[in-house]
C-alpha cells in the first residue's frame, strides 16, 4: 500500500461523536481483493477475484482505493493498453 495522498473534513452531521472523517488515497494490493470484491457486489458490477489480480498485476501503479477512517470505500482503476 503507497499513499498517494490524505485529507480530512469538518464531522458530517449523524456521525457517531461528530468525529471528522478522514480520507486517504492510495494505491491498492492484493491484501485489498476482499474488500474491493465487496464493494463490487454492493455495487453490482462483475468483477471476479482474477479480474482484480489480473489488474493488480497489470498496472499496479494504476490501481487505487480511497480509505474512509480505515475501510476501502472507493476503487478505481487505470491501465494503459499499447
């Protein structure tokens, strides 16, 4: 995991404790397919575990996630085809 780059906001209202919510963008690994799968299935896209390996393995420079105070919210990926 290599932190690309951290930010946090003011608490959201109906946050338990008005405690500020903390981001950090980074770059995702392996140990991050559980997560990601999960948020694929809230989601309903198709990713399969092998779809995630293969990118991981691709561009792994490429492959990012977005953690809210510890938990993978958010992916996204980049590959460049040549």
């Amino acid at each position: 995991m290599k932190p690309v780059g951290q930010a946090s906001w003011p608490a959201k209202p109906g946050r338990p404790g008005g405690l500020p919510t903390s981001h950090m963008i980074r770059t995702l690994a392996e140990s991050d397919i559980p997560a990601a799968m999960r948020l694929k299935e809230a989601a309903g896209w198709n990713q399969t575990e092998l779809d995630w390996r293969n990118v991981l393995r691709l561009a792994p420079d490429g492959c990012f996630g977005i953690d809210c105070d510890a938990t993978l919210v958010a992916t996204a990926t980049a590959v460049c085809f040549t």
